[in-house]
C-alpha cells in the first residue's frame, strides 16, 4: 500500500494486465488512493508465477484489489489465491469485480484471518493494520519452505542499523533478524523497497 499509489497508474494505463486495468478504475471510482506502485506490481506479478498449487498465494489488505489484479496476473493456472480485507465495502467492490475469476477467495477481517489458510508459497503482507510491523505474522506457520515473503512500501534502506524517525527500525529488522528466513531489499525506486525473505528449508 502506498499513500499515493493509485495515481501513478495514469502513466501506464495502456500497458496493463488486463485485472490491473479493472482494478485501477475501481480505485480511481471509489477515490481508494492508496492502491500499491507499478513498480511493485510489476515484482508481484514475477513472484505469483513462481507459486505452486499445493501453498498458493495469500495477501493481506485487498483495498480496491489492485495488487491482487497484479497477482492474478501472474500466477499459473490452478493457483489457489486468498485475500484478506478488513473494510467490508472493499470485499464486497472486490468480489463483484473478480467474479469470473476461478481460485480466488477474498476474505473479510483483520489480517490475522490469513493463518486459517496457509501456509503460501507466496505471502504478501500489505495494507493498514497488518503483520508487517510485528514479530506476529509468524513465516513458519504462513510460509512453506522455500516460500517467500513480501514486505511492501519502504522508505530505501541507506545505513545500517535502519532506523526510523531516528528510532530502531524493528519493523524492518525484525525480518532481518528472523532465524526461520533469508532476507535481503530491494529497491524499486528512489523512494520506493520491497523486503523479500524465503523461509529456510
């Protein structure tokens, strides 16, 4: 989730997958501006194709389904797909839009409602009110081995120990330090990193 994110597809519009495109309307419609980055997008959409039948792919924070249109984009056919949403009207927008599209559960309440379907190939943490920030969102229980984990919408890391507002950044260390996974950033932009940690074997 990005504060502005849905305002940078105005650029792109013509070269979107398809699922994006619808996506992108029904935020621009309902004024929903905190939609993820193309450039972010564009990563998830490498990502889901690399997920299996057997863990599949799990997101949290749904919004207007715009990271998830990425996701459905680039998965494999067969690919289960669950979304968690906490705002009902964006469930509701969001079951409406993906309707005719098969293996995808979109789920309404907090993020935790993630673990009664796991473990994922694929984890995206995304979204208000998640377990991005917090030791809570545990990759052993979320993640197969060898599944990888997404931690969107972080300011580059430029020094080492991060910090943040001149504080410790646990919420990016605390992936870092995980015994259970492999961590590294990637920056998408100036602006703009993405953690990828993979849940040793």
């Amino acid at each position: 989730m990005s504060a502005l994110g849905t305002s940078r597809y105005a650029a792109h519009a013509a070269a979107l997958p398809e699922p994006v495109a619808r996506a992108v309307e029904l935020a621009t419609r309902l004024g929903f501006a905190q939609s993820c980055r193309p450039e972010h997008g564009r990563l998830l959409q490498a990502l889901a194709a690399g997920a299996g039948p057997a863990g599949g792919i799990g997101e949290t924070g749904t919004g207007c389904g715009v990271g998830l249109g990425w996701l459905i984009a680039g998965r494999r056919p067969g690919v289960r797909l669950v979304s968690v949403e906490r705002e009902a009207e964006l469930v509701h927008a969001v079951r409406e839009l993906f309707a005719d599209v098969a293996d995808l559960e979109i789920l309404h309440g907090d993020w935790t409602t993630i673990h009664r379907h796991g473990p994922f190939d694929l984890l995206v943490l995304d979204g208000g009110g998640n377990g991005k920030q917090t030791a809570a969102a545990d990759p052993q229980r979320l993640l197969t081995p060898g599944g990888t984990l997404v931690v969107d919408d972080l300011t580059p890391l430029t020094a080492w120990p991060p910090t943040y507002g001149g504080a410790p950044d646990t919420g990016r260390t605390v992936w870092y330090d995980h015994p259970a996974l492999l961590t590294t950033e990637i920056r998408l932009a100036p602006d703009l990193s993405t953690l990828l940690a993979t849940r040793r074997p």
